[in-house]
C-alpha cells in the first residue's frame, strides 16, 4: 500500500502565512517552527512525506523565514558542540532534520491565499502529479493517509483531496465537499467543493484536511482563478473547477480519513495537539500522563 509508482516524487509545503493567531510568539518566529512538544510542527509534515516515498519537497515561504532554512539545514557548530561532548543522541536529533529529504524553497512574495501559495510550485513541479501538505493538520504516522491517496491517484488519475466528517458546527472552518459513493469504501467522486460554507449552507459534512494529490493542470486553473472567499485566490475553488468539468486534472475523488488528526491551526487546538501527543511519546507519556490525571482530579 506505501508503494509510490513512479510520477509522484515532489511534495508541496505552503508556508507563507502570518500566523497572527500565534502573536507575539511568531513575531520574529515562523509559525511552522513553533514546537509541537519537541519538535517543529513543520518537521511532523515533512517526514509524513518523506514516509509516503516524496523526497523531494518544496517549502514555499516568505518574509521572516530564514528559521525554517536553518532548520533543514546543516549547523556545524552545535554539531561539534555536541559530539566533544560524547552526545550522540542529540547530535543525531541534530541532524536527523538535515538529512531528511531534499528541501528546496520558493518565496511567494506577496501572500495571497493558498491556491497562490500552490501556484508558486509550478515551475518547480513541472509537469507531473505532486501532493501538497499542509502544515496545520498533522497526521499521525500510524494511520498512513498520504500514501493511500497517491495509491488511489495513480489508479484513478485527476486529483485526490483528503475528507474528514467533521460536526456541522465546524464544518464553516473548511473546504467543503459534495461526494457520490464509489465501489470502494473510502473512496468517494467529489462534485462540489465550497470554500468554507456559511452556516447551514454545506453541502455535506465532509470536509477537506490539508492533504492533496494534485495534476499539474491545476496550475493552469489557478493562474485565472479570481479571489474568492476572504478575498484570496483558493485552492478549492480551482479544484471545484476541476470537479465539476472534464477538464484535463480532473476528475477530483476525495479519500475518507477517519484516523488520527492533530490540528494546530489554533491555540486551543495547538495546546490540545501538545497534550495528546505528549501522552503518547513512550520517553515523556508515562510520567506525563500520570502527572495529567493527577493534576485533573485535582485541580479541575
Ligand atoms: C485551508 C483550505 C481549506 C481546508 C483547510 C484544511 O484553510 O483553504 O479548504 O479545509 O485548509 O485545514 P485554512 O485552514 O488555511 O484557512
């Protein structure tokens, strides 16, 4: 099932934005870098794709970046810090991020919606399919969602967009997608896709995580796709293009995910993130988890 046939190498990593949720923390700190215990959220994303066979990967950033540079990159001087000291574990974590894949970087220049940030990995993709990833939603690596979408995009060809049921109170946070069944279970046809629906107007309670598997067609779409909602160019919207025509980069199928999601898109959802994750690392849980039940009874 992790098998990648050839044509899907390159991974696409939007990080441009502001993150003003997160001020004052990402004033001079990308968001992406902000730790998800003890490890950068971007770190997460990156080796998800690495684990679903994309080596090459494109950050596309902006402004104030220059941490994530470093980050994938080579620091001498802690490294010969660490290995006079004999420190061979942390020198590894050291590294670890270095070594991991291929990381190339585009700057979007002016930051005008995720369907812009795409469209600045054109040249850089080319012209074969490409997964995009994004850095918000964490997936657990034990519930493997990419490499089932590239599995599914390669047998079906058209683009593959990841859907999760969320509560029809949330479903407005998101792309929204209308779907029709197909012979495989988790896999559905999407024919619509709502960016963000206003409350009560969804089409459905499907609603799209931040994970594609994309035709390069799509670029062609997104070059004369017009602002949209919140006043961006949208990804959804260039994919509802693609949904609803026979236009070469479709036909778009969504793959159900109903597995293991952290989101760190907000504080609230960030802090949660951190406290499950915590829960589960074999070296921190245990005493963690003790503390965490111990401080509940207690203190709540
Ligand atoms: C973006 C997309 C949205 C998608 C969401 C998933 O929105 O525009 O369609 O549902 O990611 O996390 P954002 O959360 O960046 O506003």
């Amino acid at each position: 099932m992790t098998e990648v046939r050839p044509g899907i190498v390159k991974a696409v990593i939007p990080a441009a934005g502001l993150g003003t949720r997160f001020l004052p923390a990402t004033k001079a700190t990308p968001k992406e870098m902000l730790p998800v215990v003890d490890k950068p959220a971007i770190q997460y994303v990156v080796e998800e794709a690495v684990a679903a066979g994309l080596e090459d990967v494109l950050l596309v950033t902006g402004r104030n970046k220059r941490a994530l540079e470093d980050h994938f990159d080579r620091n001498y001087e802690l490294e010969h810090a660490l290995s006079r000291k004999g420190d061979d574990q942390r020198l590894s974590l050291v590294r670890e991020s270095a070594d991991l894949a291929a990381v190339h970087y585009v700057r979007q220049g002016d930051p005008r919606g995720l369907g812009h940030a795409v469209l600045s990995a054109a040249s850089h993709v080319g012209d074969q399919p490409f997964a995009v990833l994004l850095g918000d939603d964490l997936i657990d690596p034990r519930d493997p969602l990419l490499a089932r979408m590239i599995e599914v995009q390669q047998e079906r060809g058209g683009s593959v967009v990841a859907l999760m049921e969320v509560a029809e109170e949330q479903i407005h946070l998101y792309g929204c997608a209308a779907v029709e069944a197909t012979a495989e279970d988790d896999v559905v046809r999407v024919t619509d896709l709502v960016e963000k629906p206003a409350r009560g107007e969804a089409p459905s309670s499907y609603a799209v995580i931040g994970r594609y598997v994309l035709e390069p067609q799509v670029f062609d779409v997104l070059a004369r796709t017009a602002p949209g909602r919140g006043g961006e160019i949208q990804l959804t919207d260039a994919l509802q293009e693609l949904a609803k025509s026979d236009a070469p980069g479709g036909p778009v199928h969504g793959v159900l995910f109903d597995g293991r999601r952290y989101d760190t898109g907000d504080r609230g959802d960030y802090l949660r993130a951190i406290v499950r994750l915590a829960c589960e690392r074999e070296d921190l849980g245990p005493d963690f988890r003790t503390w965490l039940r111990d401080w509940v009874r207690e203190e709540l």
